[in-house]
C-alpha cells in the first residue's frame, strides 16, 4: 500500500487560526458553513493526495484528507480501518489518563461510552473494482464542544470533548494530531502490511466474550464464535453507504 502523500506546493490557507501540518499535507480552509467531506470529494481530481480540507467550528473538529492508494479499490478502501485508528490516537494524545476512547464498528467513534463523531469514506462513482481508484476521501467529524444547554443527562449516549476533560484540545489541535498520526499509521502499513493497521483498530473495538475477529481483504469484519465454524461477515461497503453516527438534519455526531 502506497501512502499515497506526495508533496504539494499550492497552499491555500488563510491567516485565521494556524494549523501546523507535516510537509506532505496541503490545508485548505473552508468556512463555518462549508462541508469538508463533500468539497474533498469534489476537489480530489484536481487536488490530489494529501489534500487536507478543514472547517473552522467552534463546536467540531471537521477535516477530510486525500488519498490516492496505488492497489486494487475492493482492497484499498481498508484505508478507512489506517483513518479511524489514526482519528482514535489524535484524541488519545489529549486525553485524561485511562479515557476509554472505542470505535463502533466501522466508523463511530465513543469517550467513555459517550459518541462523539466518526469517520467515513468516499470514493470516486463508478470505480473499477479491480483497478486503483482515482482518489480515496477519509472524513471525520469531532463534537469538541457540547453545544445544547440541555443536563447532561437527557442525551446520555452522546458527549463532547470539553465534557470528558480534553481541557484546551479543540479542532486545530484534533486536526494536526490527526495527520501525524495518519502518516503513522500508513507507514506501518506499508513496512508491516496491513495486518499491524488491522490489529490497532480490533483493539479499539469493545470485546465480545467468546468470539475471534478479523478484517479480511476488502475490508469486511469476519467474526467467529469460539467453538464453531460459523463466521459472521459485515459488509464494509454497506456499512459506509450511511455513517452511523451522522445526524443529516444536525449536520454533525448524533446527539
């Protein structure tokens, strides 16, 4: 798996909040109302890897990044399992010791049993299956800030990073984090091979009792119950067609 992070000149950065990112990225900033995820997806063609499209919220860390993997689309979209596990590593950098930060299979990402966002994955329509895809987008959302005066109690399966003692960690912070991590995450994939990538993210995964899992190579979620020769699949495709944790009317996390 290539990483897919070539150096790009062209910067478009405004002289807003600093975002410090490793060389390979290329920020470009959109403003509060814009949608990183979409505008990557739209931009990809022409930007190409290692684009990094940011939208400044008080209330989220919103990013989405490109890529361009250099093997077959049915294998590359475990780019997503390299983008979740460097997601869950930018927030272990900044949060409180022994902070139980899990990820619902595939894409929801939760703080001490509290969703706080996720991650999600686009593609280009139409994509040979059998061929390298044009480009790959790995978007994520963060509720850094709990924006609703309602008790704490009424949305009892949702949280916000100021609610779990992240302290002055908000979306700039989340958003260099996550880069560093991604281009950790796809070194290893590289020298180690994907198995290093699958073995972070299953770690994250609350443990069902009795079961053996594994991510096959097109991405799915192989469960096994100890003492029987069925295995459950969970399709990754199908799975990413709708984010879990997306609330469409919210336009962030489900509250």
């Amino acid at each position: 798996m290539e990483d897919g992070l070539p150096s790009i000149p062209v910067s478009h950065v405004s002289a807003a909040e600093p975002i410090h990112l490793p060389p390979p990225f290329t920020l470009v900033r959109l403003r509060e109302s814009g949608d990183a995820f979409a505008h990557a997806c739209r931009i990809a063609p022409e930007s190409g890897a290692g684009t990094l499209v940011y939208v400044g919220r008080f209330d989220l860390a919103e990013f989405a990044v490109v890529l361009e993997p250099a093997e077959p689309l049915r294998s590359a979209r475990r780019a997503f399992y390299a983008g979740m596990v460097a997601l869950t590593d930018a927030l272990r950098a900044y949060a409180p010791p022994s902070k139980p930060i899990t990820i619902g299979w595939p894409d929801a990402v939760r703080i001490d049993g509290g969703l706080v966002g996720g991650g999600r994955m686009g593609w280009c329509s139409g994509a040979d299956e059998d061929a390298p895809p044009p480009w790959l987008v790995f978007g994520a959302m963060i509720r850094t800030v709990a924006m609703n005066d309602d008790d704490p109690g009424v949305h009892p399966l949702a949280s916000a990073l100021d609610q779990e003692g992240f302290g002055e960690a908000g979306a700039a912070q989340i958003t260099e984090s996550f880069a560093r991590h991604l281009m950790l995450a796809l070194d290893g994939w590289r020298v180690d091979g994907f198995d290093s990538v699958a073995r972070d993210y299953l770690t994250r995964m609350p443990r069902e009792r009795q079961t053996i899992q594994r991510i096959d190579d097109c991405g799915d979620l192989l469960t096994r119950r100890i003492g029987t020769e069925t295995i459950e699949r969970s399709d990754l495709v199908r799975a990413l067609a709708v984010p879990s944790w997306l609330d469409p009317a919210l336009g962030g996390p489900r509250l």
